[in-house]
C-alpha cells in the first residue's frame, strides 16, 4: 500500500533534515579539501585522484550495498550505518599527513555508499503518492540548505582561525545526524509489497535491439557525469591561478549549493509534469561549465560555479527520479546502486583525466568536457526517440 500523501511529506521533510545535518558536514569540508590537500603537498593530479577514488567509492560501492538492501531489507540499518561515518571529516582536524587525510575524505565516501540506495528507496515509494519528482526535489533542496551553512561556517572560521578550527566545528552537526535519523525513522513504513509499484515500466520495455532503456540511459549518465568537472578541481584551479583569494573559495561553493537547491524544487516540478524529456537541460547546462571555471576572470568563474550548482540539482532530482519509471520496485535498490555506481566510475574517470589533463593544458581540459557533454546529450535523444517510438505502438 502506498503511503498517505501527508506522511509520504513528513518523512521525506525529516529525512531533508537528517540530509540537511549531514550535508553541514560533508559539503563544508568538501569546500576546502582542494586545497587542504594542496597545503599538505597534493599535486593537481593527486587532488584529481583522492577526489575520483572517493566519489567511486561513494558511487561504486552502491552496486553492492544497493543489492544487500534489496536481499536483506534491512535499510535503515544500512542507513544508519552510512550516516555515522560521516564523522571521519571533523577528524580532517588531527590530520597532518596527506595520507591520513586522504584516507579520511574516502572513508566518508564510503559510508554515503552505504546509505544511499536504502534511502532513495524510501524516498522513492513514499512519494510516488506526492510525485516523485516533487520528493525529490523536496529533499534534495533540504539537503543543499545544509550545504550551503556548511560552507559558509567553513570560511567564516578560515578567516578568523584556520583550517584546523573549521573542521573541528563540523563536529556539531555530524553528531546530529543519528538522532535526528532515529526520529526520522518513528514514521516511516518501509511497505515493498509487490503491488507498491507498477511491475514494469512502459521505459523498462523499451529497447534498442537487445539494449533495455535502462542500460541506455546509464550511458547517457556516464557520458554527461565524465564532464563534469568535480568541485575539488576547480577549487584547486582558483587557488593556483590566484584568480579569488581563499576565504572566497568555500563562499563560491555555498552559493553554489543554494542555486542547487533552488533549481531542484523547480525542475522536480517539471519533471513530474513532462516526464525523461526534461532530462536534455542537464547536457545543456553542463556544456558551457569548463570553458567558465577554469578561466581566470573571476566574473566567468562565479557564473560557471552557478552552472555547476544547477546542473547538480538536475543530476541529484531528476536523474534519481527517473530511475523510479524503468525498474520493478522488487528491484528497485539494485537499480539505485547501479545507477549510483555508474555514476562514480564516471566520475571518478573524468575527475583523473582532467587532474592529469590540467597538468599539460586547461585547454586540454575545456576540450574534454565540451566534448562529451555534447556527446551526451545525443546519445540522450536517441534514448528519447525510441521511448517515444514505443509509447506510440
């Protein structure tokens, strides 16, 4: 049985909170690991490769805790599990060494795998009574409002004490994340009955060929996810161009957060209105990013920063919600976790390659994202041609 469209909302509002603790957490360091990991001695190609290696262990991970979900059913478990390792960012503070740091930023990464593709589940199931679209667009705005305090605290605390000090603050909010998770999970009514969900999508029939639309659309994924230039990247870019001094790097990344969260509400809506087609804003909005960020002009560099946050609240909305219309929800977690690991091999492949492309030319790497965001975006109205060829037979 679905769940009412009063507590489809109340849980995926608590959720938002214990997203929006998490995200505090998270997004502050992430603000300034770029050159944190600079300061320790990092290399544009080792900030390129602790940022891939963590985001495939964020993304890749999810194939196997999304499959343990679907087998256990124990998902606030591995929720719970997730969430609590997001203390190992606070502990960045003791860190001395780039090794330990490193070590730190991936184990965090890890603990997302564990959570997520439970978590989106739910997310899935209870707002299917309230638009899928619409919940997540509600949560991940709850989450980038955390993300953007986060960041801000970040660089209120480097102007005035210090790296050090800015991660020891970030112990706060990490610690509020499991309590207000044990609340969250008072409401909920984790249902997956087999008539909780349509079996099978008219999108999960479609094909090319042998090719399921599912197996397409996550190549139009890691296509578009390869060139998108990772944050730690760009970040690193302005502090060695000198471009903007660093109390405003974390500043850039919270405005950054707050667009994300903005265009999620808004595109969630239309999502749940005109369907996959929306997708096409993602490649579109993604295409002038590069050739932005990696300038020196600090005007093109805000501009390509807000880019960068509305093509993350498409990816992180949309991209989630539509994974919901092609898979039977029996498998639902596994789809996530896939979905998920795609993403982070992707992102991961292109975070190294452009780390070790900035090293021989930025040029180099404006290139390599143009290209593949144009790619993508062809691959991705062909997926939508044949969507269409079969709602019409």
């Amino acid at each position: 049985m679905h769940a009412s469209g009063d507590k489809a909302l109340r849980l995926i509002l608590l959720l938002g909170l214990v997203s929006l603790a998490a995200d505090m957490v998270y997004e502050g360091a992430r603000s300034i690991t770029g050159p944190y990991l600079l300061i320790l001695g990092a290399s544009a190609t080792m900030v390129g490769l602790v940022a891939g290696v963590g985001e495939i262990a964020s993304y890749g991970a999810r194939i196997l805790f999304g499959y343990a979900a679907d087998k256990s059913r124990r998902h606030w478990t591995l929720i719970m599990t997730g969430y609590a390792m997001i203390l190992s960012l606070p502990a960045l503070a003791f860190a001395n060494r780039l090794d330990i740091a490193s070590t730190l930023i991936i184990l965090e990464r890890l603990g997302k795998a564990i959570r997520t593709p439970s978590r989106d589940v739910i997310i899935a199931y209870t707002a299917s009574s309230i638009g899928r679209g619409k919940g997540f667009g509600i949560h991940e705005a709850m989450d980038q409002i955390g993300a953007v305090i986060g960041p801000l605290i970040v660089a209120v605390v480097i102007n005035y004490q210090g790296y050090r000090d800015a991660f020891l603050y970030l112990f706060i909010p990490a610690t509020a994340t499991l309590p207000l998770l044990m609340y969250a999970r008072r409401y909920a009514t984790l249902n997956l009955d087999r008539d909780a969900y349509t079996s099978i999508s008219i999108h999960a029939r479609a094909s090319i060929g042998s090719i399921p639309i599912f197996w397409l659309y996550l190549a139009f994924v890691s296509i578009s996810v390869a060139g998108y230039a990772h944050f730690q990247i760009i970040s690193y870019h302005i502090k060695y161009t000198s471009s903007i001094e660093d109390v405003y790097i974390p500043i850039l990344f919270a405005l950054a957060m707050g667009v994300d969260a903005l265009i999620a509400i808004v595109v969630g809506h239309v999502f749940d209105r005109r369907g996959l087609p929306v997708l096409i804003l993602v490649p579109l909005a993604t295409l002038p990013i590069a050739p932005l960020v990696f300038s020196t002009n600090p005007t093109f560099i805000l501009a390509g920063v807000m880019l960068w946050g509305i093509v993350m609240g498409m990816q992180e909305t949309i991209m989630r919600a539509s994974i919901a219309t092609m898979v039977d929800k029996a498998r639902l977690a596994t789809a996530y976790g896939l979905f998920n690991g795609v993403y982070g091999i992707a992102w991961f492949s292109g975070s190294v390659t452009m780390g070790m492309l900035y090293e021989s030319s930025v040029l180099n790497v404006i290139i390599f994202s143009v290209a593949l965001s144009i790619a993508s975006m062809l691959l991705l109205l062909v997926m939508l041609k044949v969507l269409k060829a079969s709602s019409n037979r």
